[in-house]
C-alpha cells in the first residue's frame, strides 16, 4: 500500500498549471454516450484521475471504445451493447450515477446498482429518479439493483427540493433527447453545469439557462460528436492555494477561471492572504493568517464544500478563533479525528467547527478517508514541524493528479511509496 511522505516546512514558490475538472469531466463523459453521429468524441484537457478512468472503463463495459492519450479522451460513437452498469465500477464512483439519464434517454433502460464514492454522509439519489420520473421513466428494485425503463421520455416541468449539481446533470443529459421541451426549476448553478450545458450544446442539442436557477431544454432527436475542452478545475486550483498560503509561500496558478474562485479567493483576503487575478491566473502569496469568524459552504456561488477541510487545515494556523458550518453534507469532518492528531485544536458541534488556531502543527501518521480530506491531510503536512505519513493515498488520485509531483514542482518535500521503504530514505 502507498503512502505519502511528507517533511513540513517548506514554503511553497512557483509556477503551476491547473488541468480539466473532473467535475465537468465524469458528467461529459457520461453524456457523449448521447453521440448518434458515426464520428468521436474528442474531449480535451482531461486529468489523469482514478475516477477518469472508472468512467472510461464503466463506458468500455456499455460497448463504447475510449482511448486516453496524452491528456485527451477519443470517444467512439454511441454503438451501446448493454444497458447495465457493472456493479463492482458501479460501487467504486458515485459519479456512475449519471449513467442513468443518458443510458434512459439512448436505450430506453438501464440496470445500476447504488453508486459508491466518497464516504461523506448519506447520499440519497431521490431528487435523481424523482427527476426521470416526471420525465415518464419507471423505476423498480429488484435483488439489489435499480431498473429503469422508458418507452420514451418527455419534455416535463421539475422543481429540484434542492439545488443538487448530480441531479441538475443528470436531467439535463436525459432532457436533451427527450421529447418536447423541459424546464427545470432550483437547479445547481456550478461553473460545471454551464460547462455541461456548453459541451450538450455543442453536440447540437438545445440547453439554456446554465449558470441561472432556472434549465430549459428542447429536446432534440440527435446530437452529434464534437471536440470539447473542459474548464479547469476550481477546487485543484483552490486546494493548491491554500497550500500556498498555509506554507507562507508565493504561488502563481496558470489556465484558471479566476470567476470560479471568487468564494475561496474571498474567504482567503479575510485571512489575511494577498490574492490577485489576471484573466486566467490567480496568484497568491503569505501574510499574517488570521481567523475567519464564519465559514459557511454551500452550493455555488457559496463557498464549495469541497474546499472546506482543506480551509479547516488553514484556520488552524490563523490568530484567533474560527467557525465552519457545513450545510452541504452531513457528515464531512472526518478529517478533524486526523488533525487532531497534529495538535490541531478544533470542536466539533453538529454542522458546526470551531477551531482555536494555534503557532504550528506537528508531524504525525494520519489516515485518509474521502477525497477532500485526504488532500487537507496533505496541505497540513506541507505545513507542519517534522515528519507527516499519510495512508489512503488512493483517495487522493481519484482527484489530483500525481499530487506529490506537482507539490515537489512547488519546492515541496514529499515522496510516495511503500510505508517501509520511504521511512528506509528518510
Ligand atoms: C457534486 C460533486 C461533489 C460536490 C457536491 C456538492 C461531482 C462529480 N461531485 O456531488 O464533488 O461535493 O456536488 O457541491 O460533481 N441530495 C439529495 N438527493 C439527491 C441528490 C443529492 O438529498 O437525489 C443531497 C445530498 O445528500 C447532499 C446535497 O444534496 O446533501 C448535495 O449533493 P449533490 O449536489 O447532488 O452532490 P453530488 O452531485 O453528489
């Protein structure tokens, strides 16, 4: 099993360039199964990330031919041999929950089992099927796997209970070959749902209203292939400049939106961090951290929750007291059992955190338990006195991108391997 090592201290300096989303990545993926032309898919600027490669293979399985090379996805034209998601990559990626829109809307059925993924609270897929439903799909359980059918589906009015960014997408993927038109009300407004809509779009469907509270969608009777370049990732980009800042460091990240950061880059000002923009970098660099009074996350244009271990690491070491609210899921502190182990003082009451920061964290053995903790994990590492070793690495590829190279890119000092062998060089 691989660990990270990792020697605290260093300050972080450099240049880094942030690669394709995976957000938009797994949703865009699904949907060129929609592609009834006889060309590919051609999607660019795609990290290499476990989950990337659960999709491929979960496509792979449906009939789909998917090559990755040098940073690019070639898709084959939509020939679907089967309509069931393999259990086992079903388990290994909630993300494979956005088979079902497409898959209804190209076959007429589809065999899934509940997804997987990161262990952050109850993930219930309610508003998902609730969604179809209104779009004319039966649903039925049957020893343990969810089917679906739909002769045809049809353009409906849906009201989201809430703004979910899966649900919003997998609507959207079954809407634009459905029949008539849909709207859909309270939808998530996340930069990858303007990116889905956009890569939809360009495979000639007709989607409006991304980026709004309000979808409207004319279903069309074929979308085509088209080549399509993803947006880059704003929680890798936020994740790297909170490493900066954390280490005192000086950082500049190149190909950013910087519109998509606007929530970290203000919650980063009020603690005490320099950030300035350009049309697509974000540069950051140290100043005296100090506490932030609330920190609440919620969906876009709020404070992502994805980004919230990673800020907890941050306000551990800011002057004063600091409060996080987690509205977006339940159970999302896990990290906080593993910072305490490096001396970091933080309660955890409910939704709520409160983290007194203190001078300096102290090296210890931690353990990885979702995607996002696992990188605060690391940033509190980077940060702390003497030596870090951090278990659960595989959390942390299904999002980042050989972590550990791009941080030693950033003068950072932290190795991988076998847990004996990186103590031997230690
Ligand atoms: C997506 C992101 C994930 C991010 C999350 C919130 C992807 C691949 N993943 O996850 O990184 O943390 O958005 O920004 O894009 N909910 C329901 N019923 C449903 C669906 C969701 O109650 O049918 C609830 C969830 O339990 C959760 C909240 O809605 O409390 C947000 O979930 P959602 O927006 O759906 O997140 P995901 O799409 O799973």
């Amino acid at each position: 099993m691989e660990h990270l090592i990792i020697e605290g201290g260093n300050k972080l300096k450099g240049t880094l360039k942030i690669k394709g989303a995976k957000n938009s990545v797994l949703p865009i993926m699904a949907a060129s199964l929609l592609n009834g032309s006889g060309k590919d898919v051609i999607l660019e600027n795609i990290p290499d990330l476990i989950d990337m490669h659960v999709m491929r293979k979960i496509l792979q399985s449906l009939g789909i031919t998917v090559h990755y090379v040098n940073g690019n996805l070639r898709i084959a034209p939509g020939n679907i041999r089967n309509y069931a998601v393999p259990d086992q990559l079903m388990r290994e990626m909630r993300s494979s929950i956005f088979l079902m829109g497409p898959l209804l809307a190209k076959l007429g059925k589809v065999k899934i089992s509940y997804p997987g993924g990161c262990s952050i609270g109850h993930r219930p897929i309610d508003l998902h099927l609730k969604g179809l439903e209104s779009m004319g799909a039966k649903f039925w359980e049957e020893k343990g796997f969810i089917f679906a059918s739909a002769t045809q589906l049809t353009g409906a009015e849906i009201h989201l209970d809430y703004p979910s960014v899966g649900a919003t997408e997998n609507l959207m993927m079954a809407a634009a070959l459905a029949n008539g038109k849909t709207t859909i009300n309270n939808v998530a407004k996340e930069p990858e749902i303007v990116d889905l809509q956009n890569f939809l779009n360009a495979m000639g469907a007709e989607v409006r209203g991304a980026g709004t509270e309000t979808l409207k969608i004319e279903g069309v009777e074929r979308l085509e292939d088209c080549t399509y370049r993803v947006i880059p990732d704003r929680i890798v980009a936020g994740t790297y400049m909170i490493a900066a800042a954390i280490t005192g460091g000086e950082v500049i990240l190149t190909e950013v939106i910087p519109a998509h950061l606007e929530g970290i880059i203000a919650k980063l000002r009020e603690a005490g961090i320099f950030v300035e923009s350009t049309e697509d970098t974000v540069k950051i660099a140290c100043g005296n951290l100090k506490a932030v009074k609330t920190l609440r996350t919620s969906p876009y244009p709020g404070f992502p929750t994805d980004l919230q271990s990673q800020m907890m690491v941050l306000l551990s070491l800011a002057r004063g007291e600091s409060m996080i609210e987690e509205s977006v899921f339940e159970a999302r502190f896990k990290h906080v059992v593993e910072l305490k182990k490096m001396n970091a003082s933080i309660m955890v009451e409910g939704c709520r955190a409160h983290i007194k920061g203190i001078e300096k964290l102290r090296g210890a053995e931690v353990e990885i338990t979702d995607l996002r903790a696992g990188a605060a994990l690391v940033l509190a590492g980077l940060a702390a006195e003497g030596t870090t070793i951090v278990a659960g690495v595989k959390h942390i590829d299904r999002g980042y991108e050989k972590i550990e190279k791009e941080l030693q890119l950033l003068g950072a000092n932290i190795i991988r391997g076998p847990r004996e062998n990186l103590l031997y060089f230690c």
